[in-house]
C-alpha cells in the first residue's frame, strides 16, 4: 500500500503533468512508468554488474559505447540537453532492447515521449529520484513499484471495472510456496497484468535454487526467455508486466497481447504450472470464446471459462493455484457444478483456501478463495483439504495496516503437511474432508457447508443475583451523589 509521505510525493509528481498539460490519466501512467523503466534499468544493469564480479561470472552491460543514457549521467545534465537525448536516444534505445524483436521492444514500438518541456521533464526526473532515495529507506523495498502501479491505476475511473485489482503480494507469494516451484518449470499467467504472479514466481526461485539456475547455462537460459509466459488484453498493463519482470532479473519473459478465452490461444498442455487471479466480473458473448471451453462448462463467466482453459493449458501432472470468487464454489447453475465436478472427478483437487473479504480491500470487498489442484485427466481427488484464512497479516478495514500475526505461513506449513491433518476436527481452523461427501453435496466447496462450530456452555448468575448487584450498584452511586451535593453546598 502506498500511504503517507510516499503517497504525497507521488500525488505531487501526478500533480506535475497535470499542471505541465497532460491531463489524460492513462497518458500520465504511461509516462510516469517509461521513466520508472529507464532509472531501473540503470539500477539493475549496476547491481548485476556487481552481482557477476562477486560470483566471478561474465556480464556484458548493455549500456556499452552508449553510457551516456545511463539514468545516473542524464540527471546530471542541462534540462535542455536531457530533453533531446531522452527524447532522440533513450527512447529509441529501449525500444531496441533485446534487438528489434525483443520483448520489450513489443511494447514500446508504439510508445510516445510525451513531456511537453525540457523544464517539466527536469522537475519529473527530480521528484523521481526523491520518490525512490524515500522507496530505498523502506524496510520492505522488494515490490514497491507494484505498489506504486496500483495506486497510480487506482487514480483511473475506469479501474477495477473489470475485476483487474492488483493481487497483494502476500498473497501471491503465498500461491507461489503453495506451488512447490522447480528450476525447469514452464509457468504461466494466462490473466497476468502488471506480471506480479510472475515476478513472485521469479523471485522465489533466485532464493531457492540460485545455484541451480544460475551457474547451469541451459537452466539460466530457460529462466531468461522460456519459463515465464503471461497474457493480457491491456498494453498497458502488457508495458508494465515486461519492465517488471525485466527488472526482476528476467531477460527476455514471454508477454504477450492475447485474448486468453478466444480462439487466438491455441495453448494446450504446454505448462507445468498455472498462477492466476483472473478477471470476475467480465461476461463474455458465446462466439468470442473458444468452442473447446464451452464444452466444457457452457456459460458467458470469465471466472468459470478461466478454471476450464486452466486445465487445457496445463500439461498432465501440472498444478495451478488460482484466486476464484466465492460463488465458484456453491453457485447452483449447472455451469458452476459441470467445473467443479469436472476437477473434482476427472483431476485433483487439493487445497480451497478461503480468504477474508478484506484481502482486496480498499478496491474490493469481495469474498474470494484460492484453489489448488493438478491436472491428471484420470481423477485422483482423494480429501481436499480446507482451511478458514481468518487473517492474511493486515487489518481488513480500508487502511490495510499490519499485523503483528498471518495465517499465511501456518497455511503454508500445513499443506506440505497433509498427513498431519488427517485427525485435525471440523470445528478446528484446517481439516480434511472425503471425496465421497464432496459429491453428495453436488460438489459444493464452500468451506461453510463442512466446517463445524464449537459450542462452549457458559454459566451465567441466577437473575435474583444479577439484580441484586443492580441494586448494590445503584446504592454506592446514590451515596456518591449524596457525598457530592454535600462537598458543593459547603
């Protein structure tokens, strides 16, 4: 969340476009992250460098012969003389990188340099470098320009009109651990928007198989331009995902503008693992969506049709972890219960997390929950496994603030440990429910419809007691009264 003193530097270096005469909200958010891209750029191109003379690896910087675009030398420079280069040789320069055909260079063939001044452009570069000397003095940096997406976006009116609210990074790290991740997994966001799942999943990786990745060539070439996939009907958002990621250490990631639920994705069984908190609120015309998922589940709900071109995408072995609305796991149309038994009988369905309304909060109350399951075409589903998230680590008001305690590790913990679970009760937090009750209960999955409550009997005083308290009560006060009116009369 952006709040307080970087919410204010923010607001002002908004303010500054408007009042320099960009005054389309989605121009100033494009503009505002073609900057943020080229200081990173610089940032990371410097930390890599330093990364590879530590480990004694070869790294070739790609501002040779060309330093002067260099963020950290162009601020530096005149207003005047900044203007024409940015405008003449930066833009141009990121548009090529990776060569013509490069992921980036996707994305940025049809971007515009549109400051107006070289005196605006001077005032912007400034309070950029403010907002990020105050970003590095955070305690938790990791993802702080996600959070100054989502509260540039939240300035849109059109925002979240589609569902597309930023998923908070807790919670996709969250998906991530739950997923088991691997060095020669193909992942994939088929809904992926600023590429959060992505980075997250990326990220999770460098900690956990460094050596694995990094000093294999072929597993580091996987990692750089194969392994990361996402999808997006926004370039917008498609800009945003690549800087993301390329920022994040991933060279050349696979973003690309496609209709996920059309005919233009062929993708079938070509991933190993699926992460995605897809559009809930869109409703789709039957002819704009592949034949294949409506025989599936015929229905116009983008959070059915997603759940179905999971499983298509998804090799045979493959697991996704997904967020879904809640009313995935009871509605009462036959679509609802064609998907859930569709998993439920022909895969395996492991984990329904249910999550408090507040997680997207202050975007969106709704109630959501996330599954888990695998891909196996031949069933498997034995228990699924249910846990009643009460708290993800923040207050579920609009403010959002932190929490001394989280669910989210003890979720994390529990799953990789379902055998522990299987004498857990149903009046406790986590517990283990048969297939066969599934299935009598027409595949409903919402946590509610299995979970017990704990009744504890309490004693309370005979009314006789409790008047007579009353009574002791009202006498003290009197005397008080009485003792009071004697202090004032004197």
């Amino acid at each position: 969340m952006v709040t307080g003193d970087l919410k204010n530097k923010v607001d002002k270096l908004w303010e500054m476009f408007w009042t320099g005469g960009l005054t389309n909200p989605l121009d100033v958010i494009e503009q505002i992250t073609y900057l943020m891209f080229i200081r990173d750029l610089d940032e990371a191109d410097n930390t890599r460098q330093k990364e590879s003379g530590m480990l004694g690896l070869l790294y070739n910087s790609i501002f040779v012969g060309k330093e002067h675009l260099k963020w950290s030398i162009l601020r530096d420079k005149p207003a005047e003389i900044m203007y024409q280069i940015m405008q003449n040789e930066v833009f141009p320069f990121i548009k090529e990188l990776n060569g013509a055909n490069g992921t980036y260079a996707k994305y940025m063939a049809d971007a515009i340099f549109k400051v107006p001044t070289p005196q605006l452009l001077e005032k912007i570069v400034t309070s950029l470098d403010d907002i990020y000397v105050f970003v590095n003095r955070m305690p938790d940096k990791r993802d702080v320009r996600g959070d100054l997406y989502e509260y540039m976006l939240s300035k849109l009116s059109t925002a979240g009109t589609n569902g597309q609210f930023r998923t908070p990074r807790h919670i996709i790290r969250m998906m991530v651990e739950l997923l088991d991740l691997r060095p020669e997994d193909y992942i994939c966001d088929p809904a992926c928007g600023t590429s959060g799942f992505l980075v997250s999943a990326g990220e999770y990786l460098k900690e956990t198989y460094f050596q694995e990745i990094f000093y294999n060539q072929e597993a580091k070439k996987h990692y750089n331009n194969t392994m990361f996939t996402g999808y997006d009907m926004d370039r917008t958002m498609l800009r945003i995902g690549a800087m993301n990621l390329m920022t994040h250490g991933v060279q050349n990631p696979n973003i690309l503008y496609r209709d996920s639920l059309s005919d233009q994705n062929m993708d079938e069984e070509q991933y190993t693992k699926i992460l995605a908190n897809p559009p809930f609120k869109g409703s789709l015309d039957y002819d704009i969506v592949a034949t294949d998922l409506l025989r599936v589940a015929k229905t116009k709900k983008t959070e059915l049709l997603f759940l179905v071109l999971f499983l298509r995408m998804l090799k045979n072995g493959g697991r996704c972890a997904s967020i879904v609305p809640d009313g995935v796991l009871f509605g009462s149309s036959k679509a609802h219960k064609d998907i859930r038994r569709e998993i439920v009988e022909n895969h395996r369905l492991e984990a329904v997390i249910s999550m408090p309304s507040g997680v997207f909060k202050p975007y969106a109350g709704v109630s959501t929950a996330v599954l888990v399951f695998t891909k196996t075409g031949a069933g498997g589903t034995d228990k699924i496994w249910f846990y009643d998230m009460k708290n993800d680590g923040y207050s579920l008001d609009d403010k959002r603030n932190p929490l001394d305690s989280s669910d989210i590790p003890d979720i994390v913990t529990r799953f990789h440990a379902l055998d522990k679970e299987v004498e857990r009760k149903r009046t406790e937090q986590s517990f283990l429910v048969p297939k066969d009750e599934i299935v009598a209960n027409d595949y409903d999955l919402s946590i509610n419809k299995y979970k017990e409550s704990e009744y504890v009997e309490e004693e309370y005083p005979h009314p006789i007691e409790i008047i007579k308290e009353i009574r002791e009560l009202e006498s003290e006060i009197m005397t008080g009264l009485a003792e009071l009116e004697a202090v004032l009369r004197g």
